[in-house]
C-alpha cells in the first residue's frame, strides 16, 4: 500500500504494529492532503448541517399539520375508534325487525364499543374494527341511497365503501351510512412522545447552527499540525460527542414516526385497503368547518423529512470519525505535545515549553524533520513547501535546533548528524 493510500486508510493512533518511522511519514502525506481538501472537509459538513436542517423542519412542520388537525392529540400509536353517522337501512319499513334480529347478522363492518352491545345494529361484528354507529335516520335513506349509489366512487381495492362529496361512505346490502374518525372515543397517545418527536428537529437545528456558525469562524477548521498548539482540538470531542448523541436521537424519532403513523394508518385498512397510509384517509380525517386536510401528504413529508435527518447525521458522523482516525493531526498533537502538567513530574527545564506551556518533544521533532528533509530531496514538484509546515512552526523549529534548546549532548550530535547527511 502506498504512502498516500496509508495517509488515508491508516488509523494515527499508537498501534504497536505501525512503526514510529511511517507515522512519521504518515505525518507529512497527511499534511500535504489537508492542506488542499480542508476547504473540501468544511464543504461537507456544511453541507450536512444544512440539509440536517432544512429536513428537520420540513419533518416537524409537516408532523405539527397533522397535530393541528386532530386537536394537538398524539396519534402515533393511537387506538382509532371509527364512527358511522348518518345511518340509513335499505329495508325501511322492516328496521325495527332488523334491529331485532341484527345479533345473527353479520356483514362487512363491525361494531365495538361493549356498552353499546345492547345496540347491535345490521352493521354486524364480524371484523371488529372499532365501528359503532350513531344516527338512526329513516327519512334518510331515500335521499342517501339515490347520491351514494348514483355519484359515489368507488375505492380501488375496497368493497361496499365510496368517496361521495370528499367524505368516506358505506353502502352494502343492508345500509347507507357516512364514515369518520370519532375523536371522543379514539384513545390517543402520550403527549411526551409527541413533544419528543417535535422537540428533536428543533435541537437539531440549534446543533447544527452551533457547530456551522464554529467552523466558518475558524479559519483553520479544527486545527491541524499546522497550529503550533492543540487549541482547535478542544472543539473535537464536543463535535464528536453531540454528532453521535444526535444521531442516536434521530434514528429513535424516525423510527417512531415511521412505525407510529403506519400504526395508525394500518388500523383503517379496511377502508383504504393499505396497511400503510393513504390518501384515502385524507376522507377520514376530514374537519367539518376546515374542509378536508391533507393527511397523507403531511405523513409522507414527516417520515421523509425526518429519515433524511437521521442519514445525514449518520454521515456526518462518518465523516467526522474518520477525519479524525484516518489522518495523522490527531497522532502528531498527541506525540508531539504533551501538557504542561508533566513539568513538575518531570522536572523538565523552561526551555522544553513554548509560550503557551506546551512541552515540545525533542526526539519526535528531530525524526519529524529529518523525514520532511527526505521529502524535499525525492520531491518533483517545483514547490517543495507543499511539505512543511505553516511558516510561523517551521520557523520557530528551525531556531529551537540551531540553538539546542531542548536537547541533550545526545540528541545535538544526533541533530548534526541529520544536517549533515
């Protein structure tokens, strides 16, 4: 495997079976790809905190339409209770006999609710739906018979139920009733779980403003080798920590909005014919003063707007983690400095410690240097710059080993050896 192949696949921290000479080299490949593709790197991950965001919003804009419409009720996971209104029997000079024998009766649509088995009406019991209906209206039925069977449509894929003036109804052999949601008999879910599946985009947003607003105003993007000392590092375990924590978070709302509206949609499958949502259920959900409202399509968008929230986090947080394990600026931070806390443990001298109380490893920045000087000399490229340093490091190295500092008699003769090679 190539240099420059290991500068990308090769994880820097300290395996024992990478030797101290390819880290080093590791070192300098790694220096000369972030300075060309860090703009890259930032791109990315702009990228991926504006479509977090703009997904997030989209997820819970639609999510919070389709709690305007039930009243702010949480219906993921909800148990429906389906209500016929407006109920007419075809045999209508016989509905009271009807009444009388309706418990040997069964037909296509059910009735649930136990207080009402007194009531049992020719809709029968058979599937259990959740049905119960309301209404008994004779006069009706003339009028309701001639509309639905004359201008109803018919669900693809369901028997005995029509779309007739955007509102959901029954007509089989034995009556003629409308269909809708009854709100005050539909047992609805937690509102914490709600609250949890708004709240998430909304963090989000202020996560990915944070971390956006961070890496623009920061020049040097998290800071490699190129920074004399680890400062931009302190940013690197925070990024980590929230990218993974979001990313656990989103894949939880996503998997609650998802499974919860299927859930919920899967329960009127014997009208739409789906176990998923439809847009039949538009019919449904239908508010008497507001006109229909768009269910299916505030579903759709919240499920794909929040799945697009839950990949880009995984992705940036695939980014992130081999940014920092696939190049060597995190290994060089750690060999090269180490914290001023190991002078009085130590008893190191002054001169081991820059002016930021950072201790600089002689040995390492010897070896560190006697590689770039390797690259120069092989190097067919007309800049040979492209492998060193910032000019300020390189710089401020070039005067510690000419005046020693640092080093012992060892490590000197060892310095001029190199220079002299």
């Amino acid at each position: 495997m190539s240099m420059k192949l290991r500068s990308y696949f090769h994880f820097s921290f300290p395996f024992p079976f990478v030797s101290q000479s390819d880290k080093m080299q590791d070192i300098c490949y790694a220096s000369e790809l972030m300075q060309k593709e860090k703009y890259i790197i930032k791109l990315l991950h702009i990228i991926c905190f504006i479509g977090i965001a703009v997904s997030s919003m989209v997820g819970a804009n639609a999510l919070s339409r389709i709690y305007d419409t039930f009243n702010y009720r949480c219906i993921a996971y909800a148990k429906v209770s389906i209500k016929l209104v407006d109920v007419s029997y075809k045999n209508e000079t016989n509905t009271e006999k009807i009444k009388e024998d309706s418990g040997e009766q069964e037909t296509r649509f059910g009735l649930i609710r136990a207080e009402d088995t007194s009531r049992i009406s020719p809709i029968g019991k058979k599937l259990n739906l959740g049905i119960f209906e309301d209404d008994y209206n004779v006069e009706f039925a003339s009028r309701s018979k001639k509309l639905v069977m004359a201008e109803a449509e018919p669900v693809p894929g369901v028997e005995d139920v029509f779309i007739y003036d955007e509102e959901l109804w029954v007509n089989n052999d034995t009556l003629v009733a409308r269909a809708h949601l009854g709100m005050t008999t539909t047992v609805f879910a937690s509102l914490i779980l709600c609250d949890y599946l708004i709240i998430i985009p909304f963090s989000s947003l202020i996560v990915v403003s944070t971390f956006t607003m961070m890496i623009i105003l920061f020049r040097k993007s998290f800071k490699s080798f190129d920074s004399p000392t680890p400062g931009g590092w302190m940013y690197v375990y925070p990024l980590i920590i929230a990218t993974c924590t979001m990313t656990i978070l989103s894949v939880v709302a996503f998997l609650l909005t998802y499974n919860g509206l299927n859930d919920f949609c899967s329960q009127f499958s014997q009208f739409t014919g789906q176990k998923r949502c439809s847009p039949i259920l538009d019919y449904l959900t239908k508010e008497q003063r507001l006109g229909r409202r768009h269910f299916y399509r505030n579903a759709q968008q919240s499920q794909l707007g929040y799945f697009i929230a839950a990949l880009l986090w995984a992705i940036h947080t695939v980014i992130v983690l081999v940014r920092i394990g696939c190049t060597a600026d995190f290994y060089l931070v750690k060999v090269l400095i180490r914290k001023k806390m190991q002078r009085d443990d130590q008893g190191l001298d002054d001169a081991f410690f820059d002016d930021k109380g950072f201790y600089f490893e002689p040995a390492s920045r010897i070896k560190l240097i006697e590689v770039v000087k390797e690259k120069r000399k092989t190097s067919k490229k007309k800049k040979p710059d492209d492998y060193v340093f910032h000019p300020k490091v390189e710089k401020r190295e070039k005067f510690l080993i000419d005046k020693g500092w640092g080093m012992n008699d060892h490590e000197y003769r060892s310095r001029r050896l190199v220079e002299t090679a």
